[in-house]
C-alpha cells in the first residue's frame, strides 16, 4: 500500500500547489483543473517520465485535451522536476512559459498543444497508432471532459482507437457533471459514458475519480485486446468543498470570500505537512 499512500500524498501537493497558482492568478478555470488532481497523482507516478529530458525517446505520452485544467497538470510537472515551481505563479504572464492552455513548444513535459476541445483526443490515438507500427511499447494516456464529448470528433477518435486496437491507449473522461453553460444533463444529455465506450469497442469500467486506489487498480488492468477507457466519477472543484458546492464552477473570478477560502485550504495543507514531518 506504499505506493497508494504515495500517490495520496501527492495528489495532496498537487492541489495544493493548484491552489496557490490560483490564490496568485485572482481567476482560473479551478473546477475541472480539480476534478483531475488524483488522476495527474496515479499518472505521473506510473508513467514513464524523464524531468532531466522531458523529450526523451522511451517516455510515454500523456495529452490533456481539456485544455483549460492546465493549472493541476502545471503544478505536477513542477513537482516532479520538470521544471522550476516559481514558474507556476506566472501562468498567464506575458511571455510566461505557462499559458492558459498547454504549449508543448514553451513548456517542458507538454506532449501535445490544446485547449480546441475534442483535438487533444484525436491526437492522441494518432500517436497511439504510430507508436504501434513502430513496436514501441511506450503508451500513451488523455483526460477528456465530459461537456467536451460533446463533440463529434471525440467519437470519430474513440472510433478510430477501437478500430486499430490501441491496447497502448488508456483514455480518462472526468465525468464531473457539469461544463461550461451548466450541468450536462441540461445542456446536453451525455447518457452512458459506459455503454457508450463499449459499444465503440473500448475495455471500459467506471471509478471513484478522488480515490487514487481505484484508478491505479483500473489503470494496471488488462485492456482485453481493446484501448482502454477509464470513467472518472468525479466533482467539479473536487477536494475544496467550497468550490464543490459553488454554482458556476467552471471559471471563476475570486472575491475576497474565495480568496479567504483558497488561503485557508492551502494552510491546511502545508500545517498537515508539518506535522507528517514531525511525526516522521
């Protein structure tokens, strides 16, 4: 269970940090940059990653097509050494080398520029095939939100995965419920992300999206011949209870309140860290 609790803990820094970049920022797109911390924990404690040569040759290929939650993804490869944690409280900055969609040409450890929803999906079961007919066993790993299966194009890229049988593709839906405009079920009813997925071919199950147990145990399964998908029963603003239970979550402008709220949360984290290491 070492590496479980681990993974815990490092999804706990990664909100954490999440949480400081938008405390500085004053605004962000903080409820699906949450909803995705405990995946970002079990992948990049898993994957085959190299800090020192972020393009290295043997690594394995992750691709945020939700975009917008870059914040969480920036604050993990920071702590895994990619690169300095300073450059965190520049997200958005002219000239910064954080923007606020991911840049594989400004930042180290992007394997894939998005942020056009539905593109980050459909380049990753490109890179999936190419590195099939190369015999490489790398593997290649996206998040897809939920509003943003809304798009066409998604499926064609499900569709396609499933054709060519990338059992190197494990795809992640952060099924949280809700999107841009409102909840889902109101603004387009999404059905069985489940049935869906199967009836396109893909090994398929659902998970506890706060829990990295879960994830890590459906992410070491068998892909059955199949890619695999991976449906993340999760919440918008995931691990703040505030911003859970806050209406229009997607993006928000910070007032005084939630600032207090976001300042709080990161002090609880960091006394809660004192004291693991005086327990130690």
């Amino acid at each position: 269970m070492t590496n479980v609790i681990e993974m815990q803990n490092f999804a706990k820094d990664i909100r954490k940090e999440t949480l400081k970049i938008f405390l500085n920022r004053g605004f962000g797109h903080i409820g699906g940059a949450l909803s995705i911390i405990e995946t970002l924990a079990v992948l990049y404690s898993t994957m085959k990653i190299n800090p020192e040569n972020p393009k290295d040759l043997n690594r394995d290929f992750f691709i945020l097509s939700k975009g917008h939650a870059s914040p969480s993804l920036y604050a993990a490869l920071a702590l895994k050494g990619f690169f300095p944690k300073d450059w965190l409280y520049t997200l958005n900055d002219n000239g910064t080398n954080l923007p606020s969609h991911p840049d594989r040409n400004l930042t180290p450890g992007i394997d894939m520029t998005t942020g056009s929803l539905g593109q980050g999906i459909s380049a990753a079961a490109g890179v999936a095939l190419g590195l099939k007919r190369d015999n490489s066993e790398r593997k290649v790993y996206c998040i897809v939100g939920d509003g943003e299966l809304n798009e066409g194009q998604c499926w064609e890229a499900i569709q396609f995965a499933a054709h060519f049988k990338l059992t190197n593709f494990t795809l992640f839906i952060d099924n949280n419920k809700k999107q841009l405009d409102g909840p889902n079920d109101e603004i387009c009813e999404t059905f069985s992300f489940l049935e869906k997925l199967r009836s396109f071919g893909f090994h398929s199950m659902q998970v506890k999206g706060n829990s990295v147990e879960e994830i890590y145990t459906a992410l070491q399964g068998e892909h059955y011949g199949k890619p695999k998908a991976i449906v993340l029963d999760t919440v918008k603003g995931q691990g703040v209870k505030y911003f859970e239970d806050l209406k229009d979550n997607h993006h928000v402008k910070f007032n005084d309140e939630m600032k207090g709220v976001l300042l709080w949360e990161i002090q609880n984290f960091e006394s809660e860290g004192e004291e693991g290491d005086i327990n130690e």
